[in-house]
C-alpha cells in the first residue's frame, strides 16, 4: 500500500529548476535511501514531503492528503538540530518537545505525555538515560533522543536527512541495525551518503539530481554505488544510466555483448 505518491513534480528558486519530472511512489514500511550530489535536490524534496515548500506543478500526497495536512504522519529529523548542548536539558525533555501542539496547548496531559516519551526513549533503547543531560550525551545517542523526539506522536513515516553526521565510523553500524527494527513499524527515508545503509538495510533507492532515478534492491550494486561518487549537478546522472543498463540486460538477456 502506498503512503507516499509524487507525480510530475517540479520545483524551482527564483527562476532556477531544482526538481522536474520527479514521479516517486512510497509503500508502507519502505526503507529508502535518497542519495545524490549536493545542490541536486535532496534537501528541496524533504521539504516538499513536509509542507515547507510548495510545489509549482505536479502533486504530492502523503496517506491521500496534501502534505500540509498530513504533518501529524511524518517525523522529521533534520541534518544539523539546533540546540545549545550547555543548556540544562534532559533527554525526556527534549523528546517531550514532540508532544507539542500550539492548537491545543491548554489541554496537556503531562502524565500521559511523560508516558509517551518515555516509551519512544525506550524503543531507540534510550530510556535509561532519559533524565541525563543532552549535551552529556555522545552523538550517536543524541541522535537517538532526537529520533525518539521524531517519533513520540507515532508517525508512520520518519524523515532522517544525513542522520550519521555525527555519529563515529564504530557507532553508524548500530544506529542503521536499530533503524532497521524500527522499520518494522515505521516507512523510513533517509538522505544519506552512507554505502553502509545504501547497501545493506536499505530496500530502494533513490538518486536525486534534479530529475529522479529510484531503483529497488534487486537493481543496486557495486557498478551504481560507485556512479554514486561521481554524479555532480549535471542533467544526466551517471547512476540513472547504470539503471538503463541493467534494465536493457534484463529486457534483452541473450543478447550478445557489445564489442568495440
């Protein structure tokens, strides 16, 4: 079943194209991968799927509604969290920030509300630190208590955008394990540079440069995660023309190789 449906959108900044003929279908509990140069769009679309931005034609929907509508579905965890870590600020305090609702601010269950948080602490496995200090905490479990913040309202989609930024080389492995688990429940979209969550947890992906290429795991490999490194803002992406490749073999496969 589909939660997310874009169709011939295109976007652009003062004149300048950023997103055409994007067409992207997303189905529940997806894990896709949204790779690409910087400048080629990747950032624009996230927030397209959030509402921050409007299109200038084609269509989203998220479960059937404008994204603007549908803001109570997607969690969203941002590249750079802007937060003083000196400031004297629990990791429950900080997740209970994603309990807030300007439109019914007077009518706060703090208990039911503390419940809630803490069991989002618990499924990033980060309840035993709920009362310590964010800025005591390392960035793989920050990231976490940011995540659980995303999540503390049960969205069905969760929106990362280059989540290991900050998190050491030793420490990404488990951070995409426990993605992993949480996509059990939860569709997941993550812009990431990261082989690791390219070639092993996620189920598609998508390359955004300008246009977009999406793949799903059976069409990933070696030859494309290396066009993956080379593709600059350019209209023809080198990991879209891998695709075609590997979509001709399939179409034609008893067709003799080509020789020079």
């Amino acid at each position: 079943m589909s939660i997310i449906e874009i169709k011939n959108l295109e976007f652009a900044y003062t004149g300048e194209t950023v997103l055409r003929e994007v067409d992207l279908t997303v189905n529940a509990h997806d894990f896709l991968a949204v790779i690409g140069p910087n400048g080629g769009g990747k950032t624009t679309l996230l927030k397209l799927l959030l509402g921050l931005l409007k299109p200038c034609s084609g269509t989203i929907r998220i479960d059937g509604k404008l994204p603007e509508k549908a803001s109570s579905a997607i969690g969203y965890v941002p590249q750079n969290v802007h937060m003083n870590q000196s400031f004297p600020i629990s990791a429950l305090d900080v997740v209970l920030m994603g309990m807030f609702d300007p439109k019914n601010r007077f009518r706060r269950n703090k208990a039911q509300h503390r419940k809630a948080a803490l069991e989002a602490l618990d499924r990033l496995e980060m309840v035993n630190y709920a009362d310590k200090k964010i800025g005591t905490l390392s960035g793989g479990q920050r990231q976490r208590v940011f995540i659980a913040r995303a999540m503390v309202s049960r969205p069905g989609i969760l929106l990362l955008d280059e989540p290991t930024a900050s998190i050491d080389t030793k420490g990404q492995a488990e951070f995409y394990r426990l993605l992993s688990k949480l996509n059990k429940e939860i569709t997941i979209l993550v812009v990431s540079h990261d082989l690791l969550v390219i070639s092993r947890y996620a189920n598609s992906v998508a390359c955004v440069n300008r246009r977009l290429h999406y793949h799903d795991q059976a069409e990933i490999t070696g030859e494309m995660l290396e066009a993956m490194y080379s593709c600059t803002v350019e209209d023809v992406c080198p990991v879209g023309l891998v695709a075609q490749g590997l979509s001709h073999r399939v179409l034609n496969p008893h067709e003799d190789p080509i020789h020079d």
